[in-house]
C-alpha cells in the first residue's frame, strides 16, 4: 500500500488499483466534495423523492404539491425507474426501477448538489492542483465519485440484494446518477448516444 499525494495504491489482484483519497488537510476538493457532499445531498434529496414529497413542512403525511407538480414530478420519476430498470448486474438479472426509485433519486440529486458545490468553490478559491497525475478536478470528482461503490460480491449476494434492498447495486449508484449529468460525458469526452452519454437523460432535481 502507497500514499503518496492523495493517492493511494492497493494491491488487490494482478494489476494495482489506484484509489484517490477522500479525507485528509491536504487532499483536493475535487475528492472530498464527491464522497462527503454526495453523501451530504444524497440525504436532503430524500426529502424530496418518491416518499419524502408526500410529507409536509411540519413532516405529516400530507401531500401539498399542485396537480401539474405532481405530474411533472411523477414522468420525471418514471424516467428514474426506467433508466434503472434498464441495468443488468448480471445477465438476466435487471435491477428493480421501483424498488430502487428513491434511493437512485437521492444518489441522481446529491452527486449533481455535490457537483454544483464543488464548481462554487471553486469559482471562489480558484482550482486546486490535481490530487492525481493526468486528470483534470472534474475527472478526479467523477473517479472518486464512482469509488465510492468499489466493491466485489458473489453471484448470490447480487440476486439477493436486487430482489430486497431499496439500493441499487453500487456499480449502477456509481454510473447511473454519471450518466445523467451532462458535465461527466463532457469531462472525459463520452460521444453522445454512448451509454455515458445517452440523448435523454433524467432529472428529478
Ligand atoms: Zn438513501
């Protein structure tokens, strides 16, 4: 293992795996807005998703949204459920869209929160130097973004968690709010009609 400018290097298999760090005085915000913002505006957004729109200011349920609202919002949460619906983690295998709407929701809207921050930020303090060699502060948002949901798992975990777990399976958390942002496909030059760079894309918030 090797740290070295927020770095860190792990040997997990043939090839090293390089993990850009979070936390740390001296590592970028192009890492840190990514892993604790995200987190951050992934909680406010359930406030406003499929279940949290339906409670009020004083937190009763009792929907206080006009007609036209709640039917804009309701196609827009359709575009989630199918844009979801759509990932295979294995083959056959598709993830729930509606089990998973909230949650791919909040993730769509507090990687785009944590975004917009960390572009303010930088507006005011000027770009940081990158924490990684070769990639832009975009990229590296984007990168420590999707490390996030690094991990491995068995074939039995996968169909267990698509049938019972409100989340998606962490290489779609990773992907699907990226491919809703306009701002990924730009950073790393995706072609446009590519899966990271689709026509339609959806948003909630
Ligand atoms: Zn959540």
């Amino acid at each position: 293992m090797n740290h070295e400018r927020g770095v860190q290097t792990r040997h997990l298999g043939p090839e090293p795996v390089e993990y850009i760090l979070g936390f740390g005085p001296d590592h970028s915000r192009s890492s840190r807005h990514p892993e604790y913002g995200a987190v951050i505006g992934h909680e406010l957004t359930h406030g406003f998703d499929d279940q949290g729109s339906k409670y009020d200011k004083d937190g009763r349920l009792a929907p206080w949204w006009s007609k036209q609202a709640t039917k804009q919002f309701e196609s827009r949460v359709a575009c989630v459920v199918d844009q979801y619906g759509a990932y295979e983690p294995l083959p056959g295998l598709r993830v729930d869209g509606k089990l998973t709407a909230g949650e791919n929701i909040a993730d769509i809207g507090g990687v785009k929160e944590a975004y917009f921050a960390y572009k303010t930020w930088e507006s005011e303090n000027g770009a940081a130097a990158p924490v990684a060699e070769g990639f832009t502060n975009d990229q590296i948002f984007f990168i420590a973004w999707a490390q996030n949901w690094c991990f491995l798992s068995t074939e039995d975990f996968l169909g267990r968690q698509v049938e019972t777990d409100p989340h998606s399976p962490g290489m779609f958390r990773s992907m699907g709010p990226l491919a809703d942002l306009p701002q990924f496909a730009e950073a790393f030059e995706c072609a446009e009609g590519t899966p990271m760079a689709p026509k339609d894309r959806c948003e909630v918030w």
